[in-house]
C-alpha cells in the first residue's frame, strides 16, 4: 500500500528513517482531501441536478443553516487539522533535534559547489559519504547567500545562512547514491549545484575511511584561489571533456585507469609520478599546463617521449578547462589531508 | 440627508439617457475623472494589460523548462524572467485586479452611493499605479532583477542585477494599493444607503472591506521593507547582511509579515466575487450569510499571525514553527466554512448553468485543492520536504490562478453587462470556461507531482527524471494560454459589437443591479432605502432595474 | 453639483461638499476616519524600524549603549522640546480657526512651519558632527569612539530611523503650509475647518513618532 501510494504521487524512494514516517502522514492528508472533495463535489453535482432552473420567474425559499450545521462546518475540519498538525509537529521536533549519538559532518556552501568536511577525516567537494544505519548530523554554513540541503530521497532540507550555521540530521537506511539538490535560489549556478550522497555499508565506510586516513598528505583541496562567483565547475568540464575530444588527447590517454599510450587521466590529479629521470613531481596544475606546452621536458617513467606539444594551438581558456576535466576525473572525488573546518565567521565580530 | 423629488428629476433630466461611458468622450474626459466606475474601467484594462505581461513570462519559462539542459536562453535571463513574472502577475495583476477594478466599480453602486469616500484619492491611487508600473518597466528592460520576487538578502543587496527600480516600482505600487483600501474602509463606514446595516451588507462588500483592512496594515511593512534594502544596495548598508553583523532571516521574517497577507488581499475579494455569483445564479439567499461574512475577517486577522510558515526550514526556532504551524491551520477553517456555506447555497436553489457558474464550479474545485495542500504544508513535517519544490509553486497557483483568476473571470462575465452594457457570447463563454479549466488541471497537476518527485524552485536546468512532467506542465500551459486568449477575442468584439444588454439580464438581486446598465454617472435618480438582505429571492420581480424598498 | 446650496452651510464654499456626501457631517467623519487610517499606515512604516531596532539591540547591547551616550543629548532633546511644542501651536491654530480667528491661526500655522524648521536645523547640526566623526552607518562606519562591533548597526538603523521621520517632517511642513495658505484665502471658518484639524492631526503624528525615536536613541 506504502508502496503503491509512494509511486502514485511520485514520491522518491524512502532512503532515511525519517522518510517512512513522514510519507505515512503525506498519504493520510492526501486521502482524507480526496475522499472529502469527492463528498463536496458529489454533493454540488446532486444539488446542481435537482436543483436546476426551471423557469425564469422561478423564486426560492430563503434557507439558513441551524446552529449545529455550522458548528460540524467549523469543528470537522478543525478535528482534522489539528489532528495532522500534532502528528506532524511531533515528526517535525523529532526531525529538527538530532541525536546526541549523530556523526558530525560540516558542511560549507558556496557559489556553486559544497564542500563537506570530517572532524577528523577528509574533505571532499561536492561529494558526501556517510554509514547506513547512522545518525549523521550536518553542520552547515554559507560563505556567501543563502543556499539550503536538500536530499529528496531522506525528506530532508534546511536553509544554509552566511554568517550562522544550521543543523540537520538524517539516518540513510538504504546503501546507494542520492542526490543534493540547491533549494533556495543563489545565482545563476543555482540549478547545477549538486552534490551526491553516497550511503556505504558500515564496514565498507570504515574501510574508506581508514583509507583516507592512511592516504597521501597532499595539499588541500584547490578550488580557492578562484573568485567566488567563478562560473560553475561544471561548466568547465564539460568544456575541457570537449577540447580533449576535437584535440585528440583521448588518443592516447585514457580516463577510466587503463594504461595506454600515456599515462591514465583517472586520478591524475595531484599524483605523485615518477620521471624518468628519477624524480618525482607532484602533477598539479602547473605539470599539467607543462606537459601540454612542453611535453618532452618531463617524461613519466615507462612511457615514449611521443606527445605533441600544443604551444599556440590550444588557448588559456581551453587550456583550464581541460585541467579541470582532469582534476574532475578521481575515481570518487575524494582529496585526502587533514580535515579543515569551514571558517565561520564569528557573527558579532569583524 | 436625501434628495428632494424636485432635485434628482432635475440632476436626472441633466443626465437623462447618458450613462457614464457616454458622458464625455474625450481623452482627458477620462484621465481626469472622479467617476468611480470610469477609474474601474481604467483599472481593469491596466491589469489585463499587465495580466498577458506575467502570462507571456511565464510561457518563455515553460518553453525553457521543455528541456533539461540548457535551452532557447541563459540562466540569467530564466533568473530574470521568474523575477518578473512574479512581480508583475502579484503587483501589477493580483493586488490591485478585483479591488481596483471591480471593487471600484461595483461597491458604490452595492451600498447605494454615488460614488467611493475619496474621488480625487481614488484618481490618485490609479496614477500611483501606473507610476509604479512605470518605475518597475524600466527596471525590466533595464535587464531586470534576477532575485525572484521574494528578494531574499544576502542575494538581493549583492547581486549586480538592477534590482532598484523594482524594488521602488514595487514601493509606489504598494502606496497605490494603500490609498484603495483606505477608500473602501472609509466608504463601508459613512457612505451605506439609509436602511444598509452591516448585517446587511452584500457579501462581495465584506470580502473588500476585510481585503482593505490587510491593505492598510500590512502594506507599509513591505514598504519599509524594500526601502530598507534598497537602501542597502545603494549605500551598503547591511541592516541585512550577515558581514556587518546584519541578520538575512529578518529580512525573511519582515517580507512575509506582509506578504503572507498579501495573499489573503489576492483571495478575499474573489471569495468575494463567488459569494455574489453562487448566489445570483442559484437564485438563492447565501446560507449562512453571517458565517461567510465574518470568516472574511476572521482570515485577515488570523491571517496576519501566519508568516513564519514560510520560514519552517529557515533556521528558525522549533518554537517558532509550532506556533505559525498551528495558526495556518486555523486560518484554514474559515475557508472550509465558506466552502461548505457556498455549496449549501445551492440547496433548494434555481441554478443555472451560465459562464460565471462555470468559472464558480472550477473556483470550488481549484479552492479546496489549493486550501488543503496549504494545509498539508502547514503540518510542518511534510513542509521538509516541500519546501521550496514545485509542490509550493502548484500550491500557490491553484490559489491565485485557479481560484483568484477563476473569481476575476467571473467577475468580468457577471458584471460585463453591467459594466459596458453589453452582452458577450455565452456558447463562447463556456468554450473559454472548459479550456482554461483543463489547461490549468494540465499545467499544474504535473507541477505537484514534480515536487513530490524532489524538482526545486527556480531551476533553470533539472535532471533529467524530471523531464516527463515537465513538457506535461508546458503542454497544459499552452492550453491555458488559449484559452485566455479566446476570452480576450469574444469580449473585445463583444464590447464593440454585441447586442445591448438588459438593465438587468441574470435577473439577479444583487443591490448594484438597482440601476441601469450601464449606469448614469450618479448611480441613482434617488438614493434608494434599503430594508432587505440581498439576494432575497422569494418574491419574482419583472425584469427590469429591481426596487429594494 | 451639491443640492446644498452655499446657504445651508454659511461659511462654506460650495465645491467643498462632495456631491456624494448626504451631509457635510457625513463628509468631515469620512475625513476623519480616512486620516486616521492613513496615520495607521505610517505607524507601521515606522514599526517595520522599530523591530528592527529591537532586535540589533538585543544583540548589540554593548554597543548600542556606547553608540547612544555619543549622541548630542542636548541637540536631542532640544528637538524633542521643538517638536511638542510645535504640536501645542498646531492644535492652537485648529481652536482659533474653530472660533473664526483667522489672523491667529495663520500666526500659530507659521509658527509650528518654523518650529519644524529650527527641528531640521538641529538636526542638521547633529549630522554634520556625526559626519566629521565618521559616525556613519554600515560600510562606512569609521568613528573613533566606538569600535565594538554593533556600533555601525545603531548608526545604520540611528540614520534610516531619524532620515525617514526627517522625510515625514518635511512632508509635515508642506502640509501645514498648504494648510496656511489655504487659511490666508479664508477657506475655514467655524463651520469648516477639517483642512487645519487633519493637517493637525498628520503633524501630531510626526511628534509622536519622534518622541519613541527620542528615548530608543538618545536615552537608553
């Protein structure tokens, strides 16, 4: 019945412990308007049948309701409301008090992207890993306009302030990918700012976990440097996945691990490749931009010194965008360094 | 005082068989009238002007939202656009339609006046409106805002979009629908005919005078609101903004003191508007006239306790959404006691199936929807995840297009005659009638489903799951725009070409059919006593102006 | 086009009764209730101020306390001595226009135009120290006095606050000078006076606002 209701009314699936019960009284409201519209409709058409017009100098009684009419009027509604608004508000406490046992995740929205950080584990950008079966709690602000958290399949949502930071808190049930959609207006990236939420088994989060901990030290995320109303990451790659089609790269380098004429794209970003000379570079934005313009300058041990180079024939703007189709390409969008806290700026200081 | 026999033969042999719109045709005849019904008329061609504006925005955005991806234009002019729609479909149209129009032109005649308290005023507030039309044009083709019509801070004071103008288009406007609501207080209050007690009073008076009470109260709060953030672009202010120790959420907090409100401003006079349609064409007295006349007051004062809805997800204390959650709720009753009062007035009635019964038949339907998914959100929890999604946009447009339209609809079939003293094509009537219900059904079914289905607000791309429903939405969007174009057609040749019209042609006893259609400038030969509620239908009067005394 | 000819009302030009009116008592109550209902708009133009105030005070307490000792008390309450004033020659203007003396309520008409002009002064005179303190609201706050955080929230709601009733002030002058001029062409008598009592009533209400103002900003 649950189930046949959620896929009537298009309800996502109920990934959250929250999600059940909140549908359950989603379906209860629905129900009792049909059924009482049905009743009110049903009745005008009665009326309007018998009571149709049946000459132009036709007069009518002069009715008023007795007092009881107008009480069931007032009070059956009233009943109800109340009755839903209590169930409601009771779910609605129950949603906006998070556990004392709840994980703590921070989160930090900006024009256009989120970036969510562990207490003591990774950051990542845009990309949300939590257990099943665990109460977690987001701790979220805003560096610039209001943005607000929403993921659909937890029926879970909350403004995200410049300046304060809000709480939320869910229980995913269910391993799986989900989507966080932006639900409160910011600009022109409002509509591609998403982020994925993805829901692992306990073990398979522990693992993870103690994998980003053991991972390399490398620097933080990269993304600031840019202003913040820098057009959407998305954008850009999307451009860079283009150039790096019409130029012929994929050619010769591959985007999914395996090894071919040059090294891998997947996970290039920031790592750390051996020359053939013996030293090691750290392939950031800078190695990338030389490999492009001189590319026999620094060879990655293993492979042929057969790559063009593309002074003059690709410009700067295409030239980003292809970092930043490489720098998009980790295998799950995971940067590993010790977790940096959203700055948030104290309200009263300056 | 009344008029002496001798003075009103002699003010109606100098007015003999000129009705208003005869009397003086030039153009300045017009721009500086004090006749109320001439400043009616004037209004109701604005805001159908301003009317086909939203409706062209809305129908490039439902074009865009045919695609997920990016389509026809860029996010900044989608951003604009539903910026624009907004302001103008609530501004231009909504807040000023039935009042300004129709209020204007039918609550003198109602009460037995010759014209509102305050002609001059009344002038006044017309050249308000279009000064603020004007003012927010500019903005418009200065590029526009891109914040919505909600401007919510931080985004409205830091977004380099021309915001300004609209903000001040939006400020003058609300001056204008001050001055309207002031008049119409002023006038229920000291210009009732001789014998038009309160208890007395027409249905459609009530939904006004309760409408102008939101005007006077509420209005001035949004003015200082938008002042206040316009003078934050212009001069960096930061009352609201967070980097000066500025709160964004009592921006919130201020905006929807008024313009929760605002929307009973936009339903109440459509309540209105039913209340005299069901009753005219059913024949019937209104059951429960008391119950229908005081819940009108009931919503606009409960009605300003019930913004902080809007905030359920905003940050707010739990406190706080418990105590606006179960105040909506209360707010909703007095629409379910109309609702009944309205269908019980068709029992023991003589009903009979005209245009503006159609456009009650869907006003009903498109009400109680639109009511209880507002009930749904009020309930807080579901509110999570609604909030924000196109369950909201179908919420509020069930209300404000499927009932507030429906009742403007109505309004103009049920008083055209009596307005232009004309008749408009009835087959046409109910053509117009069935395509616009079903477009709207088309249109806007799909946009709850989109928001149970998790599509936010003001997306310019969507995923792609969301598409289905989408070009659903759009398709039902074109229906609806037919069908208000058809209206648009039938009655422009009506008005030039239709067959004169009967003093009173539904036969209804509504007071305003007292007079002629249309009416002489002075309303009245002599000021009539009243003795009787409206709509009082155990006697059959000969066609012809109905005697109330 | 009024059935009531001059002669009904003495004293009263005849275009003054609106045609729609049954009376001229009818007419002076509509006024009367229109004007009050206007006066309750404005109040609430104010309130929108005033909540804010209520809450940056709640949380800037320090601050606005500090900010608020740094006001010109004197100038402050000169102004609010002006302005209760003002509102004592307005309502002596209404009694001798009442009792049909016409050159005295055009001398108190003048004198309330002037009172309110001495309040602009003063003002002006608070601004300009205020401006060379670089005492200014939001982003351009720089004073020296008062450095907590806050201070450039009272300053910013301080300008919009007295900057809006300074507006109403002006528009209060206006007002009563329109008013004035009507008096001198002899348009009010004891049987019509409703221009100078409404135009009383508008200047009654620009004083009352500054006497909240008064206290929020300079006493406490």
């Amino acid at each position: 019945m649950n189930e046949l209701l959620r896929r009537l009314l298009f309800l996502p699936d109920q990934a959250s412990t929250f999600a059940r019960d909140v549908d359950t009284l989603h379906f209860f409201v629905i129900l009792t308007t049909f059924f009482m519209s049905t009743l009110v409709g049903l009745t005008a058409i009665a009326f309007f049948v018998r009571y149709h017009r049946k000459s132009e100098t036709q007069t009518t009684p002069h009715v008023e309701p007795p007092g009881w009419m107008e009480a069931l009027f007032f009070g059956v509604p009233l009943s109800f409301f109340l009755l839903w608004f209590f169930i409601g508000y009771s779910e609605f406490v129950r949603q906006q008090t998070p556990p004392s046992d709840a994980m703590d995740v921070y989160v930090q929205a900006k024009k256009w992207m989120w970036k969510f950080a562990y207490p003591d584990g990774p950051n990542t950008i845009n990309v949300l890993r939590v257990p099943a079966g665990r109460n977690v709690r987001v701790l979220m602000t805003s560096r610039d306009v209001i943005h607000s958290f929403f993921v659909p399949e937890f029926r879970v949502k909350k403004d995200v302030l410049p300046g304060r930071y809000t709480d939320a808190w869910f229980n995913a049930t269910t391993p799986g990918r989900y989507q966080i959609l932006c639900s409160q207006y910011c600009g022109t990236g409002h509509s591609i700012m998403r982020g994925e939420v993805i829901v692992m088994k306990p073990q398979d989060y522990e693992d993870w976990l103690a994998q980003q901990r053991r991972g390399l030290a490398s620097k933080q995320d990269g993304a600031g440097g840019l202003l913040d109303t820098s057009p959407p990451i998305g954008n850009l790659v999307e451009q860079g996945r283009r150039v790096a089609a019409s130029e012929g790269c994929l050619k010769c380098h591959s985007t999914d691990g395996t090894r071919h004429i040059g090294p891998t794209w997947l996970d290039l970003y920031h790592r750390r490749e051996k020359l053939t000379d013996g030293t090691f570079i750290d392939a950031d934005e800078a190695y990338l931009t030389r490999s492009m313009m001189d590319p026999a300058l620094e060879i990655v041990d293993g492979f042929q010194p057969v790559m063009p180079s593309f002074q003059g024939k690709l410009g700067a703007p295409d030239i980003a965008a292809l970092v930043e189709y490489i720098k998009s390409l980790r295998s799950d969008a995971v940067q590993t360094g010790p977790s940096e806290g959203p700055a948030y700026a104290p309200v009263r200081g300056r | 005082m009344r008029l002496s026999e001798a003075d009103s033969h002699a003010l109606a042999g100098a007015a003999a068989h000129r009705n208003y719109l005869e009397d003086g045709t030039t153009v300045m005849s017009w721009l500086n009238t004090r006749d109320h019904k001439r400043i009616g008329v004037m209004f109701l061609a604005s805001v159908i002007f301003f009317f086909l504006i939203g409706g062209i925005f809305a129908l490039a955005l439902r074009m865009k939202l045919l695609q997920p991806g990016p389509f026809l234009y860029d996010a900044l002019s989608y951003n604009r656009l539903f910026t624009l729609h907004g302001v103008v479909m609530i501004f231009l149209f909504l807040i000023p339609a039935i009042p300004a129009a129709f209020g204007n032109f039918v609550v003198p005649l109602m009460i037995g006046a010759r014209d509102v308290a305050f002609p001059r005023l009344n002038l006044a507030s017309f050249y308000m409106y279009w000064a603020g039309a004007l003012i927010a044009i500019y903005g418009m083709v200065h590029g526009g805002a891109d914040t919505g019509w909600t401007f919510y801070t931080p985004y409205s004071s830091t977004t380099p979009t021309d915001v300004a103008p609209i903000l001040l288009g939006a400020f003058v406007l609300g001056f204008s629908s001050i001055l309207t609501g002031l008049n119409f207080i002023v006038t229920t209050h000291t210009l009732r005919a001789p014998g038009l007690s309160w208890m007395r009073l027409p249905l459609f008076v009530w939904g006004i005078y309760a409408t102008s009470i939101i005007q006077i109260l509420a209005t001035p709060v949004l003015g200082i609101t938008l002042l206040i953030v316009t003078v934050e672009r212009i001069g960096g202010f930061g009352l609201f903004d967070p980097a000066r120790g500025g709160d964004p959420v009592l921006f919130q907090h201020m905006f929807w003191f008024y313009s929760h409100p605002a929307v009973y401003i936009m339903i109440l006079p459509g309540m209105g508007v039913i209340s005299e349609c069901v009753c005219a064409f059913s024949r019937k007295n209104p059951f429960g006239y008391k119950a229908i006349a005081l819940s009108s007051i009931g919503i606009a004062f409960v009605g300003f306790f019930t913004w902080g809805h809007h905030l359920f997800v905003a940050g707010q204390s739990t406190f706080n959404a418990g105590a606006f959650g179960i105040l909506s709720m209360l707010v909703g009753i007095f629409t379910a006691v109309k609702v009944f009062n309205w269908v019980g007035t068709m029992y023991r009635g003589a009903i009979a199936f005209k245009t503006p019964f159609a456009y009650i038949c869907g006003f009903l339907y498109f009400l109680v929807f639109g009511g209880m998914t507002g009930v749904a959100l009020a309930t807080t929890s579901l509110d999570i995840h609604w909030h924000d999604t196109y369950f909201v946009i179908a919420h509020f447009h069930f209300i404000m297009v499927g009932a507030s339209v429906m009742a403007f609809l109505a309004a103009l079939h049920y008083w055209f005659p009596k307005m232009f003293g004309k008749v408009y094509p009835e087959g046409w009537g109910l053509v117009a009638a069935s395509l616009i219900i079903l477009g709207f059904n088309a249109t806007f079914i799909p946009q709850f489903l989109l928001g149970n289905f998790g599509m936010p607000r003001r997306y310019y791309q969507y995923p792609e799951q969301f598409q289905a429903l989408n070009v659903a939405s759009t398709a039902g969007a074109t229906l609806l725009g037919f069908g208000f174009l058809i209206i648009l057609i039938y009655l422009a040749i009506a008005l030039k070409y239709g067959a004169k019209s009967e003093a009173n042609p539904w036969g209804s006893k509504g007071f305003e059919w007292m007079t002629d259609s249309p009416p002489t400038t002075h309303n009245f030969d002599q000021i009539p006593t009243i003795t009787q509620m409206p709509h009082d239908y155990r006697t059959h009067e000969p066609p012809g102006v109905t005697r109330v005394a | 086009m009024s059935p009531e000819s001059a002669s009904t009302y003495p004293g009263v030009p005849e275009e003054v009764v609106g045609h729609h009116f049954s009376s001229l008592e009818r007419q002076t109550e509509a006024m009367r209730l229109g004007m009050w209902l206007f006066l309750a708009t404005e109040v609430l133009l104010f309130a929108g101020l005033f909540c804010g105030y209520t809450v940056y005070r709640f949380e800037f307490p320090l601050a606005f306390e500090q900010s608020s000792r740094h006001l010109n008390i004197t100038l402050g309450t000169l102004n609010t001595v002006v302005l209760i004033t003002s509102s004592f020659t307005v309502a002596m203007a209404i009694h001798y226009t009442r009792t049909n003396q016409r050159k005295m309520a055009a001398v108190c008409l003048v004198i309330t135009i002037l009172f309110a002009l001495l309040f602009l002064g003063f003002k002006a005179i608070e601004y300009a120290e205020h401006f060379r303190e670089h005492a200014l609201p939001g982003k351009y706050y720089a004073s020296a006095e008062v450095r907590i955080p806050g201070a450039a929230m009272f300053y910013t709601l301080y300008f919009l606050m007295t900057g809006l009733h300074g507006l109403h002030v002006i528009a209060g002058m206006s007002v009563l000078g329109f008013v004035l001029w009507r008096t001198l062409q002899g348009r009010y008598s004891s049987n019509y006076y409703m221009g100078v009592e409404l135009g009383g009533l508008y200047w009654h209400l620009v004083d009352l606002v500054w006497i909240f103002l008064y206290p929020l900003l300079y006493l406490i």
